[in-house]
C-alpha cells in the first residue's frame, strides 16, 4: 500500500477525479481506516487554509481514533468564487498526508516548530515534516488530474485554445495553481514523489 498505487488507480480515470472518490482510494491505500472533515470558522484562511491530525487524539472537541484523521478547512477559504476550488485543492493535499512516513509527521512541539520555521524560512528548512507539506502538494496535484488528461490540456493551452482560466474550471482547482500543470519541471516533480 502507497501512494504509488493511488497515483496508478488515477491514471485509469478519463476524467476529472472527484475528492470522495479520492477520500475512498486513499483510505484503501494507506493504513488510515477512515478520515473525517471539518470546516471551522476559527481557521483564517489568509494564513493557514487547513489541516490534517491523526488519530489517536482523545482530548479537545473531536476525538479521533488509531488509524483515523481528521482534515480541518478554513470555513472562510470554502466561499467565493474560487471557493469549491480552493476546497478541492486543500482538501486533496491535506488528505495526502496518509501516506506520510513516521519521521514525517508532527507528533511533538519540537517537530511542529520545525515544521512552521520551514514555513517562514522555506530556503533553510531541512526538517523532514516541511518536506511531507511539499510533497502532499506534489501528490494532491497528481491525483486531481490523470496524466494524460494533463498532456492533453497543455498541449491546448501552447496551441492557444485554452486559457489559464478554462484550465481552472475544467480541473476545478485555483487559478493561482493552474500553471503548476504547464511547468516543464511538472513530470519530474511527480516522478520524485513516486520513487518515495
């Protein structure tokens, strides 16, 4: 069970890739039985759009069992024009957290520090709890869009038949992180989270 596997079930879909479907192949994937979400009014957007924890957490308002996680999404990031995009993509790259190795997760004060200085000093951070943020990035953008769908759409995009706009809306993800899919580094960054 990998996040390989999960990449490779994605490959087989002729379309766009809906985050339940996502929620039910990761689960199968991965060694958490079940995740649940929530939307809080108490996370502001404009510095942290969401979260994942994992289970076994039996103190503060959810509890959440071994081998269980919860993702926590900003409430205001879900409104607004780009807002079901936004959900989609936050929600799609915290869940990619199941696969995080041990070493990877913050389940202490001191590698959560580290986690958050890699936030503030990205060019300095070796800690292995920012690299998982980067590569749960890496992962979400594999999954919401099957490979060769993704070709296909550039290959529009450099002939001028789409716009970064359309490419938004037909993969249904921030305009903001449409180009990621144009990148010529793209097929790299996907096969260095494949090969971990």
């Amino acid at each position: 069970m990998s996040f390989k596997d999960l990449y490779d079930q994605v490959q087989s879909c002729s379309g766009k890739v809906s985050t339940k479907q996502l929620l039910q192949w990761a689960i199968h994937h991965s060694e958490i039985c079940g995740v649940k979400e929530v939307w809080s009014e108490q996370v502001d957007h404009m510095s942290l759009r969401g979260f994942y924890v994992e289970g076994p957490l039996n103190n503060g308002p959810l509890a959440i069992p071994e081998k269980a996680a919860l993702i926590v999404l900003s409430r205001s990031m879900c409104t607004g024009p780009e807002g079901k995009y936004w959900r989609r993509l936050v929600k799609t790259k915290e869940l990619m957290h199941v696969f995080d190795k041990e070493d990877e997760k913050a389940h202490s004060g001191q590698t959560l520090d580290a986690q958050l200085d890699g936030f503030i000093k990205p060019s300095e951070s070796e800690c292995a709890q920012y690299k998982a943020e980067n590569k749960a990035y890496w992962r979400a953008l594999a999954c919401l869009c099957p490979e060769h769908i993704r070709r296909e759409l550039k290959e529009k995009f450099l002939a001028e038949k789409l716009s970064l706009d359309v490419l938004s809306v037909t993969l249904q993800i921030p305009k903001a992180h449409v180009w990621r899919y144009l990148d010529d580094d793209f097929e790299a960054s996907i096969a260095s989270v494949l090969e971990d």
